[in-house]
C-alpha cells in the first residue's frame, strides 16, 4: 500500500478551474466514503481550500492506474464536462509524503510559509479520522507532517515578511489607499478568514468595520471582538453607498455580488473608487463588476504577486526547509512498518 496525492492548485490552475472542483465541506465525509466505496482506496483525506484541492489516499492501486480512476471519480462528483490537462497533478510515493510535508510547512503556498493552511490541513484529516477513513499509514503521515511543520516554524525563518493571504490582501488595500485610517471596509462573511483579515485591517490602522453574515449571532460575535458594527445579510448592498474596500470570504456556491448589483450602487457612491477583494472559493464576486469604472476586483490569484514579492526574502530559508523535509521523509519511509500507530489530535 502507498501514499499518493491527485489534486490542483494556484500553481496549476486558475481560480475558474479550482472553484469547479472545490467540495462543500459538509459533503467531504460522503466523498470520501464513495472513494473507498468504489475500491479507489483503503484510507483517504480531502483537502479543499480557495487555493487548492487535493485527495490524499493510500491505496493498494498501482499508482498510474489509481490516478486514472481518482481524476474520473473527481470529473464525475463535480459533474465537469470540459478539458483537463496538466492543471491536475498526481504525486506518487515518496514524492506524495514530501508535497504533505511541504503543504503542512506552508512551503506549496502562495505566500511561501504562511500558517493558515496549517490549521485548514489538520482540520481537513481532523474530519476524515473523526469519520473513520483514515488507518496507520495516512494517520502516520499527517502526524508526522504536523510535526515537521511545527518543527519548520521554530528552527527557521521561513515566515520572515507577509505570512497569510490575509495579510496579503491588507497589503494590496494599502496600495490602493495610502492610509486605511481614513477608509471604512465591509467584511461579508464572518468565519475564520473573515476574522483573520479584519483583525489584519485594524493592525494597519483601520477604524470603522462593518461585519455581516447569514448567520447573525456570528456577525454579532466577530463585531463584540473587533468592536465593530454589523448590519443584516439582506441590506449590506445599501452599506455601499459609504464604504471603500470590501472584503468577501463566504461559502456560498454562486456570486452573491454581480454588476447589475453593483452598477446602481456605484452611482449612488457618485463612482468613488471601490476596492474589492474575493477571496473565496468559489468566487463571491461576479468578474464582470471589474469592467465597472472606479472598481477594482482582485481575487485569491491576483494576490500571487504580492506573494511573489516576499519569496526572495524566504528562498534561503526555502532550501533549509526543504532539506528538513527529505530526512524526515527518510525516516518516515524507513520506519513505516504495519503496526498499530498511536493517533493524538
């Protein structure tokens, strides 16, 4: 049995592509129970974020014909009916467990050695153990990642400069707007990256947030945090009329902001400019809204070359990370015998 890894990412396609394979989170225990169902594989784990969306499975398949069937099952669960090419890659073992470990430092991230998708990997294997569909060898592998990871975080300096997309897009609002004291921000959506992003805005000076959410009671709690207002799902259209920047992260499956929305909006604004950051997955904003004047739309790609701009300061600590990885992979492979593996999350 083997490891192997089948997925996309920022790296390999674009937003379009990423947000037709993304899962619904509440529907990744029922995948993975079809994957094992169908024989694909004896343990498996999916990850899907706004930047990736990757299956991690042993399985006792050869690994060419086990990709063959992974990419079939990943067309037809998200029923896609155009060309896939080079944008979906497979990882064989042992080149599967170094891209885990590399995924878990941070070092396969748009902004190299960020830490969110250290929590958003743990709690993607969190759900396919608490469900059953992990064993020994990928409740091994995912141990060992976090732990090479934390290890990665303490012995070098991987997470010099920007650390997050978060951060990334706080910075990209700064180039738009010299100060953001002066600038009031929308926050649609109030889960984790929501916070992380508002409580990124206040560190650079932001003073006036306007939080809002399907869900009320957690608009209300991230606003007691912040010491923020909220406003009811269903009017924050009217909150355009006085902010500059909004910043949507929700899990909504289609565009809740499009340009027949936004156009009006932007009249009665009298076109002053409005920045917009999506950064969800898929997309909460309509790309068309960009073709609007005085609008500016950049979305989880766009922030590629804020992150671009940091990695110089990181290819050193790159390498010495990466060195890390291969004797932990060694030592992975060379202990990896079939007994029981104690699992402590």
């Amino acid at each position: 049995m083997s490891v192997v890894v089948i997925g996309l990412s920022h790296r390999s396609a674009p937003v379009e592509l990423r947000e037709r394979f993304a899962f619904d989170q509440s529907r990744i225990p029922e995948a993975l129970a079809a994957l094992r169902a169908a024989g694909l594989a004896t343990e498996a784990t999916i990850l899907s974020t706004c930047n990736r969306v990757e299956i991690y499975a042993a399985t006792t398949l050869a690994p060419d014909a086990a990709f063959v069937e992974f990419k079939k099952f990943l067309i037809a669960h998200h029923a896609y009916d155009g060309a896939l090419g080079d944008e979906l890659y497979t990882i064989a073992e042992p080149h599967s467990l170094q891209h885990l470990f590399k995924v878990a430092a941070g070092l396969d991230s748009m902004v190299i050695g960020e830490t969110e998708i250290f929590g958003q990997l743990k709690a993607a294997y969190e759900l396919a153990f608490t469900h059953k569909h992990t064993g020994a060898r990928l409740n091994k592998a995912f141990q060992r990642a976090f732990n090479v990871a934390k290890h990665i975080r303490t012995a070098t300096n991987i997470q010099r400069g920007s650390v997050s997309v978060m951060s990334a897009a706080v910075e990209l609002a700064e180039k738009i707007f010299t100060t953001l004291a002066e600038h009031e921000v929308l926050v649609i959506g109030a889960g984790e990256t929501s916070e992380k992003t508002a409580r990124a805005l206040q560190s650079r000076g932001v003073q006036r947030i306007t939080v809002t959410n399907r869900s009320p009671e957690r608009a209300t709690a991230l606003a007691a945090e912040l010491a923020a207002r909220t406003v009811p799902w269903e009017h924050w259209p009217e909150e355009f009329e006085r902010i500059d920047i909004a910043i949507s992260s929700t899990a909504a499956t289609k565009a809740i902001l499009d340009r027949a929305t936004l156009e009006p909006l932007m009249r009665r604004r009298q076109h002053r400019p409005l920045l917009l950051i999506d950064i969800a997955v898929p997309r909460d904003i309509d790309p068309t809204v960009s073709e609007l004047d005085n609008v500016y739309l950049y979305n989880v790609d766009d922030l590629q070359s804020i992150a671009n701009e940091y990695l110089s300061l990181r290819q050193e600590e790159v390498a010495r990370c990466e060195q890390i990885i291969a004797e932990k992979v060694a030592a992975l492979l060379s202990a990896n015998r079939p007994t029981a593996f104690q699992v402590n999350i």
